[in-house]
C-alpha cells in the first residue's frame, strides 16, 4: 500500500488537508497526517481543529511514498521544520512525488527545491518562487515528480492529481467518478 505524509501545522488551510486526505484514502492510499506542532492537535486556518497522526519527531518521512505541503498561513511554520527540509531535498533528488498547494510551494522555493521546475501557487505566492517556475492561472499544475495547485478551490483536483500520480489514471478516474468529480 502507498503511503503519503499530509503535513500540517497550526494555520494550515483545512480543506488543503481534508480535501487531499480524503481523495487518496478512498483510492487505497495510507495517509498520516503528521504535525510539525507539539501535541496532536492542529488549529488550523479559521479555527478548524485537525487530528494528527504523528508527529515530525516521531516519523521518518523518507518512509512515506509522497508528501504533500498545504498553503494558509502556517507555512511559514512549515518553513522552520527541518526534518520537513531534509526530506524533501532528498525527494526532490530521487524524484519522489511531492505535492504542494496554495502557499505550500513557497515552502519548496524557501528550500531551495523549485529551481528548473514548473509550478503554480496561490496568487501573489508567485514572487517567492524563482524566475521562470510560475505557471500562472488557477489549476493545477504537474512537472515530473512535483504537483502543485493553486489554492483551496481546487482541492479536490489537487487530491486526484496526487491520487494519480501515486495510482494511476483509472484509480484516480474511477474516485472522481464515484465523487461525482466532473472533469478529473
């Protein structure tokens, strides 16, 4: 069974969480939300509390299949965890599948990860990024390895993308189908 670490902190946008999780469970993928907080609850974006599954201390992320950053206004949070930064520099380097949405991708930038790719983010994100990475529109936007979104609006799209580049077209089809997803 694949298995993705949803990363989340104090601030993260909920429905970049709940939407992803959501859409990979019901494709057979084992998702762990791991905080970077103490503790095992997230207060996220509006005041909406998450559960997590693990804490960043207690994981070794180089053990998951994926992991995916969210946006809100966590993600500066996201920026100082270091076991975040080491992972996904080796991801990067063995071209494992990494997903970032909305602010998320300023992560990456802050990381220095995103040089040569193509990406998106939530407007106004895009002068964090390196010249030339910045995709422009809403969507959602694959390069390889990386997926990235926009912002919360396409958080189920986002979630399908992830879903298929861990499972493949017909998994990903058939749970927008079952969804009612149109366009997936």
């Amino acid at each position: 069974m694949k298995k993705v670490a949803m990363m989340a902190v104090n601030g993260s946008e909920p429905i970049e969480v709940v939407a992803p999780v959501d859409v990979l469970r019901r494709g057979g993928v084992e998702v762990t939300i791991v905080s970077c907080e103490a503790g095992d609850k997230v207060v996220a974006d509006r005041g909406v509390y998450l559960g997590a599954d693990a804490n960043v201390k207690d994981v070794d992320l180089l053990s998951f299949d994926m992991i995916v950053v969210p946006g809100g206004s966590g993600v500066d949070a996201l920026k100082k965890c270091a076991p975040l930064k080491d992972a996904l520099a080796t991801f990067m380097a063995e071209s494992r599948p990494v997903g970032s949405i909305c602010a998320g991708p300023t992560v990456l930038s802050e990381f220095g990860l995103l040089e040569g790719r193509k990406a998106t983010c939530y407007p106004g994100c895009e002068v964090d990024l390196p010249a030339g990475v910045f995709q422009g529109g809403a969507g959602v936007v694959c390069d390889g390895n990386l997926v990235t979104a926009s912002g919360p609006g396409l958080a189920l799209d986002f979630g399908l993308a992830l879903l298929r580049q861990l499972m493949g077209d017909d998994v990903a089809e058939n749970v927008a189908k079952g969804m009612l997803v149109k366009n997936a």
